[in-house]
C-alpha cells in the first residue's frame, strides 16, 4: 500500500467544491474507436455542448507525430493542426479552455506544438506509462515554458508498483505539472483502490500546489463512481465523456457527472440534447461502451485490445468463447 500522510476527503454528498474543473475528451479518447475520423460539424457540436454545459475544458485530440501516423489512415484529430481547430472554434474569446494529448515517443512536440502565443490551445496534457516518467517529464517542461498549462497522466496505473507510483510522484512534484491524473487505463480498478490511489496522489503532491485529476474507463461498470470516490477523496480534475464515448468500454459519462455535481455553472440540458441530436445516431456507426470482452478484460486487468478486436470481429458476441481464451491465459 502506498505510503502516505493521513488526508482528510474534501467533499460530501450535499455540496460542492467550486475549485472542481471538468474536463470533455470525447473527442479525443473516442477518437480511438474510429482512427479520429470525426467530421468538422460533429466536433463542433461537441464544442458547442460542452461551452453551453459549462465544462471548463475540452480536448480536442492528439498532437501526433506525422511521421508516424499516415494521414490516410487517420483523421485531423489525431494531429490538431490549428488551423483546423480554429474552424470549429472560432478565433474570438471564448468561455472554454481547450487541451490536447501527446503521448511519449509519438509527438515531435518540439517542432509540432507551437508556442502558446501562436495556438488556440491552452492545455497539453502528456500521456506516459510509468517506465516513460523522465520523457514526459521533460514534455511536461517543454509545454510549460511554451506557456501552457499542463498535465501529466500516468496511464495503466492498475499495473503500477507501489514504489514505482512514489517514485513518479516524487519527480511530478519537482516539475511544472499542474495536475497529475490518475488513469485507469484498463478500467480494472475499485472504489476502494481508486481511493487509496488519490490519497498517494495527494499525499504526495501536498503543498507543491499541483492538482489531482481522474480519468476512469468503464470496463467493470465503474468509471463513474470511480470517478465521484476520486472526487470526494480530494481530485478536483475530472474527465469525462459525452454519453462515455470513448475507447473500448468508454469513459465516465459526462452527463452523470453532471447530475450528480451541485456546481450551478454545470448544465445538463444541452449535453442530453447533444446524445439525441448526435450520439444516437452515432451508436448505429461505431461501437462503444460496457459489454462482456471488456469486463473480462477489466476484470483481469489487461489492455482491452483483445477485446475490441473481438468487437471488430465477425463474431463480436461470441462471449463465451473470448471468456474460455481469457480464463485460459490465466
């Protein structure tokens, strides 16, 4: 169990924390279902939604690298190219921060992520397992000194050692991060790991300042309360999903979340008006979202890639047989 100082939880059921900043990747983690290949009115009206809804950040996509990735092969929202997000959002002022994603070892983000005085973008937020630590570190450091705001997300952390999550720890809180997310990549943590986890987290970052952020997958049905226990513990960066749109199994949907918060600058009503309008008819192209392959897969907390290739198969509901393999490789 990771070592650490008693915190106090910072939240109840009845109030709300006004420091609490949410933030939308429906476009970018569900970009992972369909290769980014989302057309120029859907991500607007993604925008759209989450400006009407309140949510404070929107993220758009990745920032990656060209040479490894074909254009062909991929959408514009897996490289954010600005002259492509100013089409959708406009160059006057506007109410919403918008992110984006890079990954270590796939963005030439020396050369592709433009000093903050010539992007629309206010966030980059770097996307690291934990073995990639001092890369991200120095990605982190870069985009800093560009004149963004930052985030480092460990991903995976369900795999990740104690000693190892301290050691992370301790090189995030001498960086210029501001916030550090929890990311439960292979959707297999519980409430009760998920609150130990940010507890390190916190634990580890006091009085550095930095922020405490969550992003949940939906394997085992448990992105939201993971979501709302990492909440109550203390992070107040939250990611989350229009109608949990995101790779495999989805993310925490954007519109429980915005139920159950008491902020009165969240609003709920233009984010269901954006499910009917767009993301019924979305769910008759691309597949998302809990079903049995990604429960296994969670459940033995493995990368869901097996999964959705069952999913993509010709057979995407051959349970039985997927869950014979899994228990198999046990």
């Amino acid at each position: 169990m990771l070592h650490r100082k008693h915190v106090d939880a910072k939240g109840n059921w009845t109030g709300y924390r006004p420091e609490i900043k949410i933030l939308d990747c429906t476009i970018r983690d569900g970009g992972l279902v369909n290769n980014h290949k989302f057309d120029e009115a859907f991500v607007k009206a993604v925008y759209e939604t989450c400006v009407a809804a309140g949510v404070d950040y929107c993220e758009l996509g990745y920032k990656a690298a060209r040479r490894l990735f074909a254009a062909g092969q991929n959408g514009a929202w897996k490289f954010c190219d600005e002259d492509v997000i100013r089409r959708v959002v406009g160059d006057g002022p506007r109410t919403i921060k918008l992110s984006v994603m890079a990954d270590v070892d796939r963005t030439d983000y020396k050369t592709d992520i433009l000093p903050k005085d010539k992007s629309v973008i206010d966030c980059v937020r770097v996307a690291c397992y934990i073995s990639q630590i001092p890369g991200a570190i120095d990605m982190v450091k870069d985009a800093h000194d560009k004149g963004y705001e930052t985030a480092l997300n460990i991903m995976a952390i369900s795999t990740v050692q104690d000693r190892e999550i301290e050691e992370a720890l301790a090189a995030a809180a001498a960086s210029p991060a501001d916030t550090l997310y929890v990311v439960d990549s292979n959707g297999s943590l519980y409430s009760e790991q998920v609150h130990d986890i940010v507890m390190g987290f916190l634990a580890g970052l006091e009085g550095t300042g930095k922020h405490v952020g969550i992003h949940a997958h939906n394997n085992m049905q448990l992105a939201y309360a993971n979501t709302i226990e990492a909440l109550i513990v203390g992070a107040d960066r939250l990611d989350a999903t229009i109608a949990g749109l995101g790779r495999g199994a989805g993310n925490c949907p954007i519109e429980l979340l915005l139920a159950f918060l008491k902020n009165p600058k969240f609003h709920l009503r233009p984010v269901i008006e954006c499910i009917e309008k767009h993301f019924l008819p979305l769910r008759q192209k691309m597949d998302w979202g809990y079903s049995i392959p990604y429960m296994m897969t969670g459940m033995l907390n493995e990368h869901p890639r097996s999964a959705i290739a069952v999913r993509e198969s010709e057979r995407p509901d051959d349970y039985l047989a997927f869950y014979d393999r899994m228990v198999e490789k046990v």
